[in-house]
C-alpha cells in the first residue's frame, strides 16, 4: 500500500499516531498493545526521509518520538482532552447520582441533560472549587 501525503499531513499523522498511541497505551503499563507501539514507530520512523529529524530517536533499533517531539506541545492537547472529558464525565456521573442512577429513557433524558448542562455550568465557572467529599 502506498499513501501519498504532504509534510503537513504526514506531521499531522503522527500527532494522531502518537495521541491514539497515548491513549491505547499510557495506563497499561507492561501490558501494552505492541502492535500500536510498532505502527508509531514505523510512522517516526519516516521522519529523517522527510527531513523531520530531530522528531525522532532510535532505541533499541527502534524509531520513537524524541523528546523535543514529546515537548513539543502535544502533551499539552492530550491535557486539553483530559480535562475536558474529566468535566464531562464528571458532570453525567453526578446528574446520573442525583437522578439515584434510574435506567434513562425518553422520558427523563431531558432531566438528565439539563443537570449535566448545570454542572457543567458550574465547572466552567469554578472548576473543582466547590466540589466537597463528606467522609
């Protein structure tokens, strides 16, 4: 198979590789998914052809992100996403709570959308500030 990119693509594709990489990946600690390991780094692989070197390093004879690669910015985007689906699914975990976790149906979906929209609301307000555990 080939596929033709440009360098913006081909730069793109490996913020993609690296972020679905990352997300497959980061919490599995030895128990990774080595295919997707070994897809990235086919994809680094091809930076020094495209004159994109110093986003790659080799280890092990392996082609993966440099540091300046991972320091780059892209941890920042992954912290972007992060954040905001910890607030999402905070949000519906806590409307779900209200609501005594009932099945959702038709008939209460609108209730459930709009406590999700208020603590949504809330967190865009004032983030975890007034969040409090009773122990």
């Amino acid at each position: 198979m080939n596929i033709e990119l440009t360098e913006k693509e081909f730069r793109r594709l490996l913020d993609m590789a690296y972020i679905g990489n990352w997300i497959l990946n980061s919490t599995r600690g030895t128990d990774r998914f080595t295919d997707y390991d070994e897809v990235e780094s086919r994809l680094f692989s091809y930076c020094k052809s495209c004159g994109m070197t110093t986003l790659v390093d080799y280890s092990s004879g392996a082609a993966r992100p440099s540091p300046e690669y991972e320091d780059g910015g892209i941890h920042e985007a992954i912290a972007d996403y992060e954040d905001s689906i910890f607030f999402e699914i905070l949000a519906e975990e806590l409307a779900r709570r209200d609501m005594e976790f009932e099945p959702i149906g038709p008939e209460n979906l609108s209730e459930l959308n709009n406590r999700i929209d208020e603590y949504i609301e809330e967190f865009e307000q004032n983030g975890i500030d007034n969040i409090s555990l009773d122990k």
